[in-house]
C-alpha cells in the first residue's frame, strides 16, 4: 500500500512505519499487543482475547500445541525475529536458507512462516501441493518489497525496452530482482528471461545476466545492486537508477544508452540507517573494531567495512571469530543482540546507537503465533499464503535459474 502526498511522490506505508519501534535501548522487551497496537502501525486484526497476554503467559500455550503438533507442523523463524518468537522456531536462517528448507521438508504438512510476507511467498511457491504455508500476521510486509509494485514495474518495462528498441540495442535488457521482491516481481523475471538472485549469489546472477543481455534492472534494492555493479567492474558512469515516479524512469536517451546497470529506486530502510559517521565513531573507541555489514547498506559504508555479506554470513563470521574481537554490526538489531548473547566472550555491538528493529518483522507478535496455531488445533488455517498458479509458475523458473547457478 502506498499513499499520495500533494506533490505526487507516493511512499509506502510500511517506509513510513518504519521507525514506530525505535527506542534508545533501555526498556526494548516484548509487551502485550495491547500496548504494542500503541505505536500506530497497522497489524492485523486478532480476535480480543489475544490483547492482553503477556509473553510469559503465552508461553506454556504454544509450547504445548507446538508439541502436539509436532509431526505436521514446522515453524521457521527469520535472524530478524525478536527473541519471543524465535525461540519458538524450529529452524532458523535467512530468507532464502528458510524457504529452500521449506522445499525440503515434504513431511511437514503446515509451514509457519515467522518472517514476512515475501519469504512466505517464495516458501509458498517452492513448497508442494500439499503442504500450506502460514504467514502469523498479514500485515507484517516489507518496505524494500513494497517500493517495487507490479504494475510499476510492468509499465517500467515497457518504457525501458520501447525505448532500447528503438535505440537499436542488440542484446536483450536481463531482468534480476533480489529475493526481497512480490512473488509478482520473480514472476515477471521468469517471463522476461530474467533471474532471482540473494545477496550472497548477486555476483553469480550478474555473471550470468551479461552472458545473455547487454544491460541489467535489478530489482528493487538498489544499494545491493550498486555494491555488487562495483564489486562486478562497473563504473559509476555506467549505472543509473530508474525512478518508477518519473516518466522515462528520469533517465536521458544518454544515460540510458550508457549505462550497463539500471538500478530500481527502492532500498532498506533498516540497512540504510547505518552511516560512515558510525562507522568512525566505532573506530574511535576501539581502533582495533571489525566492522562488519550487509550489503543492503549504502556504498559508502560498505566502502569502509572490513566485512561484507548476506545475514547467514555475517552469523557464520561471528559464530566462528576468535575470542576476544571486538565486531560492529552494521544489520537489523534482533541478530545483533542475538549473536551478542550467544558469542559472549566477543564484544560485539550495533554500529547505531538506536534500538531500530525492522518494524515489519516486529509485527510478528508471540500473541500472532498462538493464534494460527490454535486455529490448527481447532481444525482451520488461519492466514494461508496462497500465490496464483501462473505467478507461481513463471516466478519458480527465475527461482530454479538461481538454484542452476
Ligand atoms: S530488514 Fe529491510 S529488507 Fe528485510 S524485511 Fe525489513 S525492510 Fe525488508
């Protein structure tokens, strides 16, 4: 959902919501959905009951029905969840690690997705016929999602290859979205001989969008799409980023004929609070700090950084560091505490200050949890994930020529 403001320049909502949980560190818990509804965001509607139980009353409840569920169930839980729901996962990882066991998994006849609603999807589109896929809470989305519309992107396709047409170009313009995009979005690439990628494979499908095309539009994370265009050789002068808010993208017949990587104007906003100024101020105080990011931050961070990689990287990094390093992590604050409490004898912090968790991925509330599950229990599916056969068909292509690489 996006809204309009007088000057035309529309905004998703959860860019807007995107800072409703952000706290100066003193008093981060879990608190009742009662007092979480507080912050203005939009969740979704639960039945009342649900308001007033703390975590710790809601404990005993999805222990107890996750057991006796235990041989059809399998919660998933994303690095990004808060500490009361990812202890309730069976297993945990990034967005793509979890969907690809998903895939794997063909006895578990219900997957609870405890992330948000595009890695639901693509667990959805790789899962079987006969397994469902549970999203807790509907309104748990992405903001880096929600900047590339289908019919954006659709309308930008058309004026991008109109225009290469006419221009003569030889090769075919190679479509690569990143994970983080509409099961619509990977759809659209498998129609257009396009590709999904990661952020740990991005290299790999620019490799091989340039055997096939002459240019590429990544999708729609445009500093993962800058970082690996660097990474790859490009030079600044060949990259451009199309703005879908502006007739032709906002790119002149020069800019576009000359560049080789035409970047979606979408990015996180959780990765793109870090700056070079936290960065310095890390340094300041430990000289001998490894600082340590996603590459949804911007260039100019990732620049400075001494380590750069996907979520699962950068817990495998830390998990396997020698004791006594001093680490600043530059990626959503849930992993970063995480990794803190379970690599004690590291010191290891977040490069900001603030206490900002993806407030998309917050909205996956204990309360959510025990209430699909005890739909289970009472004989419906709360919140199944369903995609269109078409979408699903035509994403899972761009998904398996990801798989290939
Ligand atoms: S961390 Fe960024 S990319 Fe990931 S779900 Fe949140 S807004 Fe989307």
């Amino acid at each position: 959902m996006v809204i309009k403001s007088s000057n035309k320049i529309e905004i998703p909502i959860t860019e807007l919501e995107q800072s409703a949980f952000c706290q100066d560190g003193s008093n981060y818990r879990t608190r009742t959905l009662e007092e979480e509804f507080k912050s203005g965001v939009r969740w979704q509607k639960i039945p009342t009951r649900y308001l007033k139980l703390s975590p710790e009353e809601i404990q005993d409840s999805i222990a107890e029905i996750k057991n006796s569920l235990k041989n059809r169930i399998v919660v998933l839980g994303h690095h990004y969840q808060r500490e009361d729901v990812i202890k309730y996962s069976d297993i945990q990882g990034d967005s793509f690690l979890l969907s690809k066991l998903a895939s794997e998994m063909q006895n578990s006849e219900i997957i609870i997705f405890c992330g948000v609603h595009f890695m639901a999807e693509t667990a959805e589109i790789l899962s079987n016929d006969n397994q469902k896929v549970i999203l807790p809470n509907m309104a748990a989305g992405c903001s880096m999602a929600d900047m590339a519309s289908f019919t954006q992107v659709k309308e930008s396709w058309v004026q991008l290859t109109s225009q290469l047409q006419s221009k003569s170009v030889k090769k075919p313009i190679i479509p690569i979205t990143y994970m983080n995009s509409t099961a619509s979005i990977k759809a659209h690439c498998g129609k257009n001989d396009g590709i999904v990628c990661t952020s740990s494979n991005a290299y790999k499908a620019f490799d091989w969008a340039f055997k096939k095309g002459e240019k590429i539009l990544f999708l729609p994370d445009q500093h993962l799409g800058r970082n690996t265009a660097y990474d790859y050789g490009i030079k600044e002068e060949e990259i451009s980023i199309w703005d879908p808010y502006v007739p032709n993208g906002g790119l002149s017949d020069l800019q576009l004929s000359n560049s080789k990587v035409i970047l979606w104007k979408g990015h996180c906003s959780v990765h793109t609070r870090f700056t070079v100024q936290q960065i310095e101020s890390a340094k300041i105080k430990f000289p001998d700090v490894n600082i340590l990011v996603h590459p949804e931050c911007t260039n100019e961070v990732v620049s400075m950084a001494d380590f750069v990689g996907s979520t699962e990287y950068i817990k495998n990094t830390i998990d396997n560091a020698p004791a006594k390093s001093k680490w600043a992590i530059g990626t959503e604050i849930n992993l970063v505490k995480r990794l803190a409490n379970t690599n004690k004898d590291k010191n290891i912090f977040c490069l900001d200050d603030m206490i900002c968790p993806c407030s998309t991925m917050y909205r996956v509330h204990p309360a959510y949890l025990l209430w699909v599950l005890e739909g289970l229990v009472a004989g419906y599916v709360i919140n199944q994930i369903k995609v269109e056969e078409e979408v699903k068909d035509y994403a899972k292509i761009a998904l398996q020529r990801m798989l290939d690489l």
